[in-house]
C-alpha cells in the first residue's frame, strides 16, 4: 500500500542512502547506476540542471565553481559559525549574503541554501525508492548526528519538505545504528555506539531492555570526521607542492580536488595497506608524489582521532557508567574502518568492537527500521520503540545574561518545561523571550534558538499577569513553544524569529518550484515506461497475428482486437501515461483469449504477464542485496 | 517546573478516576483507553498521580520503571504515528508528561524536592546558575554556610586558591593535593550521610500519608526537616564539584 510506503534515509557528509523494511529484513534501494551508496555531491550541469551524486562528483574536479560537497556542515549554521569551515573547504557564499540571513551556496550563477542543496540529494534518493516501489514516495524518516542542535534539525526537515517527503521522524544516527543492529540480537544490555562519519562524530549509550532502546547518554562534536583527515592531508600535499616546486595551488579549485581525490583514495588504502604511494598529476604536466607509511599517517591524524575521546568520557559520565559496565561497542561510520580509531574505541571502552555490520549502510538500514515501526510495524519490529534523548541543555536567557537552564541534556524526549513570566511595567503587553541551547552558563556562550516575543498580554499593572509558557522538545528533538496568560485565560500570541534557519514561508516557495518539478519527472519517467510496455505488448501483438492461434478467433474478436490496438497507438502519441496504461489493460484483457490459445498451442509468447502494474512491482524481486560492497568515496 | 496548586495528600490515585473513552466510549483508566488502545487527553496532575502512585517518597525504582516502559509502549508518538492528528498531539502530550515526570520521580533529590515543590515550599537557589548570575549582576548571592561546616569549608577555599595559583605558576605541590582529597572525600561521606538522614525524614513522610488527612503542623515540621537536609546537601555537593573541577584543571 503506498501509504505504508515509509522510507528510512541517511543523509550523511560524504553518502547518502535510501532504505526500506522488506518483509522482515531492511534493506538498501539501489540508485540508477546500480549503487548503494549515493555521493552527497551536487552539482550544475551545462544546462544549469541540478545533477547529484556520481555524476556530479566529477564535476567536481572539471567544474570545482559548479560543485559542492559536504553540505551537511552548513546546516542551520550562520555565517559566522562557519569561518573554519571556510578556511577547508571550498563553499562559495553569495556576493551578496546580508548578516543574519540564511547562508546562499553559489553554484556557477545560481545561488542554493544548505537545506535546498540536501533537498536535491533527498529527491534523487526519492526517485531511486519510487523506481524501486514503481510509484510515488512522499513519507520519510531521515536521520540526523545525534548531536545536531534544534536548527541544524530544522534545517533537515526544511530539507525534507523541500525534496516532496513528510518528514515523519528525525532520527539520531547511532541510535538508528542500534535499531538494525539489534534487530538480530534482541538482547538487553548496555550498548555503546561510537559513530565517526564524514563530517560527524557520535557517541551514544543506550539501554536496550526487552524491545525498549533507551538511550542513556549522547554527546558529540557536529565537526569531526574523515573530512578532518582528508584536509590535513590536502594540506601537506599543498605545503610540499609550495616547497619543492614553488607552486601555490591553494586558489586553483581543479588542482585543490584532484589532490582530494587522491588523497582520500590514499586514506582508504592505508586502513589496510602498510603505505601508500600518492602520485598527482599537477597543472603543468609535473607530478606530486610522495610515500606515506601508516605509521606516519596514524601519528599524523591522531590529533582529530583523539577529539573523540573528550564526548566519550562525557558520555560515560553521564550515563553514570564506567567501561566495564557496558556490555558491547558498536562501529558506525565510515571514518572507524581506520584501524588506530579501532584500536583507540578498544582502549577506551577496554573490548573488542563490534564491526559485523556495514558500517556505511546501518544508519540506513536502521532508518527503515524506524520507519516500519512508524508504519505500524511488522513481526520483526514488534515491541521494539525507541526513546531517545536531547543532546542540549534548553535553556533561557534571564537577567544579567544567563543562561537558566530549563531542559537538561540527556532528558528522554518528548520533554516539557513549564515556565511562568510576568511585566515589569504597568500596562505591559509584551514579554520577549531569548531560548538557548547548549551547557555553558552565560546566554552569550549558548547557540541562540530563537527569541520569542509574548503580545496580546492584556494590560495589568506591573507583575500581575501571569504567563505560562509552555516549552516542548518533541520526539525529533525540535522545539516547540505555547503560551497563556493564566489570569485572563488568554492565549498569547508567540511571534517566533528563529536565529538561524528559514522561515515557514520561504520553505513554502522553494517545495512548489522543486515539488512542481519532481511531479512532472515522475510523470515523464511514468510516459517513458509506459511507451516502453505499448512496444512491447505491440510487437507481441505482431507474432501473435502470424500465429496459427489468430486463426481460431472469430471475426468479431479480430475486429474488437483491431479496435482497442487502434485506439492504445493513437492514445500512446499523447502524454498521458495514465491513459497509455488504460489502453494498454484493455489490449491485454482483449487479447487474453488470443493468449491462451497460443499457449494451448504451446506457442511462446510474451503477450501474458506483461501487465506490469504497479503492485507488481512493490513486491518484486528488485530488492538488493542489503550488504552490496561500499562503493569508493 | 509546574507551580500546581494541587493538594498531594489524599489526592486520588489516578486509575480510580474513570471516564469513558472518547473513541469507543468504554470506561477507561487514565492515559489510554484499556479497551481499545487509544491515547486520552491528558489530564493535568501531579508526577505522583500520573503513575497512580501515592505521593510517597520512598519509592520502589524498578517498579517504576516497568511501568515507565509500560506506558511509553502506549503513549510514544512512535507508535501513534498513524492517529489522527489531534490524537497524535495528545500522544506527544502524554509521553512528554511521562518522560518528565519518571525523570523527577526516579531520582531521590529531585522527587523529594518535587514533593516540596507541591507542598508550596522553595528551596534556597544554589544552583551553579545563580552563582553566575550573582557574579555577573554583582549582586552578593545569598548563601547561608551550615555553621558546623563554617571553619572547614573557610579552610578549604584557602586551600583551592592556592592549588590554582600553584597550578597558575606551573608549579604542584603533591602533599596539598593530598590534603585537598582527603577532605573530599570526607565531603563525600559526609553528603552520603545526608542522604542516609533524608531516608529518615522520607519515612516520616510516608507515615503521614498513611495515616491520611495530617495535620498541617506536623506537615511542616516533616517538610522543614528535609528543606534543611536538601539545602546542606545542595551546598556540600557543590563544593565537591568545585574540588573536583579545581583538582582537574
């Protein structure tokens, strides 16, 4: 049923990937090309059309301007949270991006926000899950770090609506992590999950107890992962090109990824290679190489591996846990197939890692798990449910600019804080709020969420009114507000101006123009697929006519035969694929007898079974193999 | 925090509370309908009542969180994902007030100071917060030392500002941090003891419950006790955190 058609969706820094519950297993949708794994690479072709993943990795390195990679570590972020990220990589802001305003990617002369830029690559993803299902999809759980923050979860929601899905849960990553993980097990303990992924880093603890995954802790840092490395090898490969050959390639965007590429290549190769040789090709025929020994390379990145170690502690603190207490650690991410974050997980959490599952893949499929628990559940999700928690203290700005915090970080969601505001002035109708999030004490040290401003406060003398203001962090970890003047029984009204993120009506305007497209690509790859079946069952048509069969029909079975093929080729010349497919049923009902006859006569042909509805389709044998080998990043 | 004016002792237990489900019309109790699974509006009361509990405070923890799981299998979003949506707000509703509420009850500190909190008693503000918010108003925190401890903690700040300045000078000095984690760890036992005292005043509470409507003045005198308790339970507990934090620095 399509209503149950839920995907789960890992929208990571480096891939991204598309899952769902088939029968009792979660597996993969495989993309056009095949493939599991979908670069989180959008690029513009020659004709400014939007172009996503391996194709528009190459882009990359021919057309750097036209490209952009590693969006993830712009959502929900504003300009000046991203002054490092700037320095690494090469997001190109609008000329004309105003302080305050979302950020703007230029792309060749367009300009694209992080959530429009995630929504291209959730739309492909929903076109290789509609090629896979042969019809619409338009619900989705997508997961997000743990440790995101309320906009960088907004900002994927925006994303969501944007690309044409329902958003119906943000899921935590490593948690998801867990669900596929224990979908097998079903066993209770305490499971660690250390997630090192392309931009992000995770640890999350959870209790799993009878179905319950409880999660106990999580902490995290939303900028660490194996681009940290990539960029400290792009950097010595760029000191050691300056060095030796007096060339500065730091603003030469082709050369800047090229280098990348083998780099990245470089890094893989060492998680089981005792060296590596890199060999690059520079602007000018000259060639960059160079030898790295593991050795080398494990001491060089041991800096942003030992980043990891700070959360964890953390982690451990919080849950009131010590090493020995937890009973299994669990690898999620790319970033832990590097042997030394292996050996450092075991060293901190003093036992052998788990690695049994993909770990490019179980966030996926740990989404789609979610999913058909979401949908209502099946015999291999039955009792599970997950209660997770929010990673950030909620707190609000009180005078003198501290922080009040009124949520703490670890509390299982949904979660509420009731507080109670009044005016100093007499007369007053409005009271401004300032929500924060974050641990630190002072307002000014917190992420600003947004400030709130209370009105229809009915006049009082100061201090009498007396409003209640109800905080919400629902169970996708965003926040909502509610307010109410006790005294007069009147619902204030909240002006929301979220600090950072877009805005309900800016998020309206992009979903119609990408939304209006995605329903003419489905109408066109439907036109496409239906012409495809009129050849078919035509030239089926054809060999049945010379058949020894069409002589058995009578005249009026002919002459009905004639009709209907008359009318699916003149219908087949217009663009109705609907139609095409109506008058395709007709012809096979028609052409049934025709088909027994011919069977009867022990005559092959393909005129039966080739109704190809979209049923069918659902429950066919397209699915792919759920542990299809992690494509190169 | 809610400011509920509700009366704790002799407040029903909320499953004796029947209404009838709004969607089959059978008489339930309290969250969900027994009959045909559907989440109810909620209703406003207090931690205690939502459970059905007693407002007691010696409470049995792994009960507790059976019937935290329990309900969460009833009340999640997750699993009323496909409700319609004013149900599906009720849902969201539901599991937030049950997320909070076995949160509060499960932890000793914070449920007693939930009940008092019902009981319309305030606990002085120690919190790290307020301390920073008394420093940046440069207003003077009110913050009333336990006098039996006067002489000791005095003694101990002087021993913290000269760890930091050692620490400042690059410079350890073994034997003072020696002395400092001997005196943290009687710190230590001395809040463990605490603790040990309001198990005592719990049970006094307890009783009063039992024995139903209590007199007021006994009410207050019980409440008094632990207000004490809490607050120079509260002041130990941070100067702790202030010798671990100077002793990691």
């Amino acid at each position: 049923m399509a209503s149950d058609r839920i995907v789960g969706i890992d929208l990571g820094t480096t891939n991204s990937l598309v899952a769902f519950m088939q029968g009792e297993t979660p597996v993969v949708i495989p993309g056009d090309d095949g493939l599991n794994l979908l670069p989180s690479v959008v690029a513009l072709d020659a004709n400014n059309q939007p172009v996503v993943g391996n194709a528009a990795r190459n882009s990359l390195i021919e057309t750097p301007e036209r490209a952009v990679y590693s969006i993830k570590r712009l959502m929900g972020r504003g300009v000046e949270d991203i002054q490092e990220e700037l320095k690494l990589f090469p997001f190109r802001l609008a000329d004309d991006m105003q302080a305050g305003e979302v950020l703007r990617i230029t792309l060749g002369d367009k300009t694209f926000t992080p959530p429009e830029i995630s929504a291209l690559i959730l739309r492909q993803l929903k076109r290789s899950a509609e090629r896979f299902f042969g019809g619409p999809v338009t619900k989705a759980v997508i997961t997000v770090p743990a440790y995101f923050n309320d906009a960088q979860r907004q900002a994927t929601k925006d994303a969501g609506r944007i690309a044409g899905l329902e958003v119906l849960r943000l899921v935590n990553e490593p948690t998801a992590a867990s669900l596929a993980y224990g979908l097998d097990k079903k066993q209770n303990g305490i499971v660690a999950v250390y997630d090192l992924g392309g931009g992000t880093f995770d640890i999350s603890i959870l209790k799993l107890h009878d179905g319950i995954f409880e999660v106990i802790a999580t902490n995290g840092d939303t900028h660490l992962g194996g681009d940290d490395i990539d960029n400290l090898l792009i950097n010595i490969a760029l000191d050691d090109v300056r060095g030796d050959l007096g060339l500065d390639l730091r603003r030469n965007a082709e050369a800047v990824q090229a280098i990348r590429k083998a780099v990245i290549e470089a890094k893989i190769a060492l998680s089981s290679q005792p060296s590596v040789k890199l060999d690059i090709e520079l602007p000018g025929g000259q060639h960059y190489r160079r030898e790295i020994a593991r050795e080398q390379y494990e001491e060089l990145i041991q800096p942003v591996i030992d980043r990891t170690v700070g959360p964890c502690k953390q982690a451990m603190k919080d849950a009131g846990l010590k090493p020995e207490q937890i009973d299994e650690v669990v690898l999620v991410g790319g970033s832990t197939r590097i042997p030394k974050v292996r050996a450092l997980v075991k060293e901190l959490f003093r036992r052998e890692p788990h690695t049994d599952l993909n770990p490019d893949e179980v966030v996926a499929l740990g989404a789609a798990v979610q999913a058909n628990i979401l949908g209502g559940g099946s015999e291999a999700t039955e009792n599970m449910l997950l209660l997770d928690v929010t990673p950030l203290s909620l707190g609000i700005e009180v005078a003198g600019g501290v922080t009040d915090k009124i949520i703490l970080r670890n509390s299982t969601i949904p979660a509420s804080a009731t507080q109670f505001y009044t005016t100093q002035i007499d007369g007053q109708t409005n009271v401004a709020i300032h929500v924060l999030q974050g641990e630190r004490e002072l307002a000014k040290d917190c992420r600003s969420l947004a400030r709130f401003d209370l009105k229809g406060i009915p006049p009082m003398a100061a201090g009498i009114p007396r409003v209640e203001v109800k905080f919400l962090i629902d169970a996708n970890g965003i926040l909502h507000v509610s307010a109410r003047e006790q005294r007069s029984g009147k619902e204030a009204e909240i002006q929301v101006q979220p600090s950072y993120g877009l805005s309900d009506e800016q998020v309206e305007g992009m979903i119609l123009d990408s939304f209006d497209n995605a329903e003419e690509d489905f109408r066109q790859r439907q036109l496409i697929e239906a012409r495809a079946e009129t050849s078919t069952i035509l030239t089926a048509l054809e060999k049945g006519k010379k058949s020894a069969a069409w002589g058995q029909l009578t005249t009026d079975e002919k002459k009905q035969i004639a009709k209907m093929e008359k009318a699916l080729v003149a219908v087949n010349a217009e663009e109705d694929y609907q139609a095409i497919r109506k008058a395709i049923d007709a012809l096979n009902q028609g052409t049934m007898r025709l088909a027994e006859l011919m069977m009867d006569t022990a005559v092959s042909s393909a005129l039966k079974g080739k109704n190809m509805n979209e049923t069918d389709l659902g429950e066919g044998p397209t699915a792919p193999h759920p542990m299809a080998k992690a494509e190169f990043e | 925090m809610t400011k509920s004016a509700l009366t704790v002792i002799g407040a029903k237990p909320l499953s004796e509370d029947t209404h009838s489900c709004w969607s089959c019309g059978s008489m339930r109790a309290a969250h969900f309908c027994e009959s045909c699974g559907k989440v109810q509006p909620p209703v406003p009361v207090d931690y205690f009542s939502f459970f059905g509990l007693p407002p007691k405070l010696d409470v049995d923890v792994p009960a507790l969180e059976k019937s935290f799981y329990e309900l969460s299998r009833r009340l999640h979003p997750d699993l009323n994902a496909r409700a319609g949506s004013q149900e599906q707000e009720w849902s969201l509703e539901q599991s937030s007030l049950l997320n909070d509420a076995y949160r509060t009850l499960r932890d000793p500190i914070k449920r007693t100071e939930y009940l008092l909190h019902l009981e319309g008693v305030e606990l002085e503000e120690q919190s790290k917060s307020a301390t920073e918010q008394a420093r940046a108003t440069g207003v003077m925190k009110k913050q009333i030392v336990p006098p039996d401890l006067l002489e000791e903690v005095f003694e101990l700040n002087m021993q913290l500002e000269e760890l930091r300045m050692n620490k400042k000078m690059g410079e350890g000095d073994p034997a003072l941090i020696a002395e400092i984690g001997k005196q943290k760890l009687s710190l230590e036992a001395k809040h463990e003891a605490l603790l040990q005292e309001l198990r005592t005043y719990w049970k006094s509470w307890d009783d009063l419950v039992d024995r139903g409507h209590a007199p007021t003045e006994e009410r207050m005198q019980t409440t008094k006790k632990m207000v004490d308790v809490l607050n120079r339970r509260n002041y130990i507990r941070n100067l702790v955190r202030d010798v671990s934090t100077a002793l990691e620095e």
